[in-house]
C-alpha cells in the first residue's frame, strides 16, 4: 500500500515534465537558433549576435515594437480602471434593471470572435468617423479603444472572482467605526484585490501585444510611435 503513494508521484512528475517539455522545448529550441550565425534556420554554422545586430538596426521594426508597448501599456492600465468598475458594478449593486444585459456586454468579447469584433469595431468607428473629426481617419486611438473593449472583459473577470472572496465584514466594521467609503476602498478593499488587479494588468498587456487581428481592423498607418493624437497617413 505504501508503493502506491510513490508510484503516483513519480507517474505525476513524469506528466508534468512531459507537458511542459511540450510547451517550452520549441521555445527554447528557437532561441538557441536565433543565434544561429546561418541565415537559413535549418543549418547551425556557429554562435552569432549578428541578427540581433541587424534586429536593433532596423527602425521601422523597433517602431513597431515601441509603438505595441506603447499601446500595450494604455490599454492595460485604461482596461484595469473600467475592469474594476464594471466588477463592483456586478458584484456590490445588488440586483438592477438590465444588470443581465450589463453582464452579457461585458463579458461579451470572451468567447466572441476576433474577426467579429475586428469588423464591429470597424464599422462602428467609420460611422462615428462621419460624425467627428476624430474619427475620420484610423490610428493609434483606435486600437487602442478596441483593445481596451476586449481587455475590460478579461480584467473584469479576474477582479471579479477576487472581489468575491473578500469579507465584506472587514468593510462593513470599518464604515461602522466612521470610516468614509472612499477610504474603506483605498484602505481595505483595493490592498485586498491588489493581487488581482495586478494579474489582470499583466493579463490584459500580454493580450494587446499578442492581438494582430483586431488590430489589423481598425489601425491605419501612424508616422511614429506616439500617443492616439499622432496623425495617420
């Protein structure tokens, strides 16, 4: 009976290793090639920084790298703002008309394709683009709104599991001390869903440098790597 134990514990290291073997030895394998001195990826004829030489060199791509982190870090932080809103929205209200509609709109771009959204969005920006100025012409604004749209969902799910683990008779003993509700959120609440709102902000960065096909959508061609008021061409 005491093999048992042991047999199962070996047997679950050895799945664990496999799997992660399956996600990260190609990863590995093709960092060890990117120094690969050979322009073809298949011949090994030496260790070379020569290609991040050239990587570094080459300003339209380190444009477009500086542009996503860019993007990337706005959609994240703005993501986070609206994401724990809409999560206290759904989790403290209480129950209000059209709370399942609210629901369904947030969490309506987890499971919607991205190709959908993309062309939504798409056309809801040349619409809006006939009516203001702003919209007229596609750039770095309207990426950036349409990853904050589909990162908002993501963040306000993982702030909103938090949010329901926190003991609200913390809040509660708080306020009945008189405590304002501001500083019940600062001090108690928001340390509390710190953890969360952390890993949705991580979350929702990695999604916006990871989307190609939303941004494929609503982008235009922005001159250099700004904020949303630089013009496209």
């Amino acid at each position: 009976m005491n093999d048992i134990p042991v047999y199962n514990s070996k047997l679950k290291w050895v799945i664990l290793g496999a799997g992660f073997a399956f996600l990260y030895l190609p990863i590995l394998i093709l960092i060890i090639y990117s120094f690969n001195e050979n322009r073809l990826v298949t011949v090994w004829s030496g260790f070379s920084f020569k290609w991040y030489s050239e990587l570094l060199q080459d300003d339209l791509l380190m444009g477009g790298v500086k542009l996503s982190l860019i993007i990337g870090f706005l959609s994240a932080s703005a993501a986070v703002v609206l994401g724990i809103i809409a999560a206290f929205v759904l989790n403290r209200f209480g129950k209000f008309k059209g709370e399942t509609g609210f629901a369904f709109m947030i969490t309506a771009p987890l499971v919607m394709p991205e190709v959908i959204t993309g062309l939504s969005l798409l056309l809801l920006f040349i619409a809006m683009g006939q009516v203001f100025d702003i919209f007229s012409q596609r750039g770095m604004m309207t990426i950036w709104i349409a990853h904050v749209t589909f990162c908002t969902a993501y963040v306000t799910v993982v702030v909103s599991s938090r949010l329901q683990e926190v003991d609200r008779s913390i809040e509660e003993a708080a306020m009945d001390l008189g405590a304002p509700p501001w500083k019940v959120f600062f001090q108690i609440t928001l340390p509390s869903i710190a953890p969360a709102i952390l890993a949705g902000w991580l979350l929702a960065f990695t999604l916006s440098l990871d989307d190609l096909v939303i941004a494929s959508f609503v982008s235009g061609q922005v001159r250099q790597p700004c904020l949303w008021w630089c013009s496209p061409v």
